[in-house]
C-alpha cells in the first residue's frame, strides 16, 4: 500500500511539473510540489512558493522556511526530513504576492491529491492563504490561531506565516511558538 501511495505522489508531481492550468507557468523557474517523508503524521501547508524556492524547487527555503523550520525542530522535535511540506499553489506568484483565487482554483487538484493520499494526522496550516484553503473560513489568522479545526479525519492548526514574524518580532514568534506546541500535543495523541 506505501508503494502504491509514494507511486500515486510521484504521478501527481509529475503532473503538476508539465501545469499550465494558469499564467503562473508561464513565469514560474521551477514547479515547487513539495519535500519531506509521506509516512510522518505531520504535514505543513504554507501559501506559496517565494524566489528561494522558485530557484531551488523545494518548500520553505528561504528566510521564512529556515525560521519555522527551526521553530518546529525545537518545538515538536522534529528535522525537517521528518515530515511533509507543500504549499497551496506550486508556482511562485510575481514579486511574491498573495496567490490569487484563480490560481488557488487552478492548482487546487494537488494539494486536494496530496492531502487525501497523505491521510495524515496533523495539519499544520501557515498564513492566512493556507489557513482560508484548509479551513473554508474567511476569517483572519489571529482569530483561527488556539483551536484545533477539522478537516476530514486530519486536525488542522493554523499559525502565522514565519515572514510575518521575520517583521514582526518575538511576540508573533512566541505565539507560532505556542501553536507549534499544540501541534505536538496532538501528535503525541494528547
């Protein structure tokens, strides 16, 4: 069965490697479709690819992914190689702005597949795109952050996205600190 699965990723990677369902394949470098193991009961589902990741093709990269990258390695525990990484669209939007719904519409069917082949325990949904897409509210970031929402048999935290925290300081820091904290209680099954 975990062969059929990794086989069913490698195809919808594929597919979304050859995308053309919107104008960002046309100034996208690299599709960026994720990075981390399939088996971990963890999955961070951020907003978008940025230049680092555009350059490189892997998730969280950057400045933004080098910061929450260490905050859930002292948090939860866990390395990176550790669990699975993805965002909501898989091609870098120019000069980095908020994907729009067209594109969410568009590259909706990956992150749809990925997350129904992942069947994973805990979702953990960074910045205000991830968390509308995986919790359906339209609300902000603030006042989704300190509850646990459901999405089919997953639990999805939402916190802020790490460059909100890279310009704004501890205070969002320690508060990523804190749903990263909840993260682990539910992997640890509390």
């Amino acid at each position: 069965m975990e062969s059929s699965r990794i086989h069913k990723l490698q195809l919808l990677e594929n597919e979304a490697r050859s995308c053309q369902r919107c104008d960002l394949s046309a100034t996208r470098n690299r599709v960026v479709f994720s990075s981390g193991v399939h088996s971990y009961g963890l999955v961070v589902v951020g907003e978008a690819p940025g230049a680092s990741e555009d350059r490189d093709g892997l998730p969280f990269v950057g400045r933004s992914g080098q910061l929450i990258t260490r905050l859930i390695e002292e948090e939860i525990g866990l390395a990176r190689d550790n669990y699975y990484i993805t965002n909501v669209i898989k091609c870098r939007p120019p000069s980095n702005r908020k994907p729009n719904s067209v594109e969410i519409a568009a590259c909706s069917v990956f992150l749809t597949g990925q997350l129904e082949l992942l069947n994973s325990q805990v979702i953990l949904a960074v910045g205000e795109v991830a968390a509308r897409v995986l919790t359906r509210l339209k609300t902000s970031v603030g006042s989704m952050r300190g509850q646990v929402h459901a999405m089919g048999g997953a639990k999805v935290v939402v916190t802020y996205h790490p460059a909100y925290a890279l310009r704004g300081g501890k205070a969002i820091e320690q508060a990523m600190r804190s749903d990263l904290r909840v993260v682990g209680g539910l992997l640890d099954g509390e």
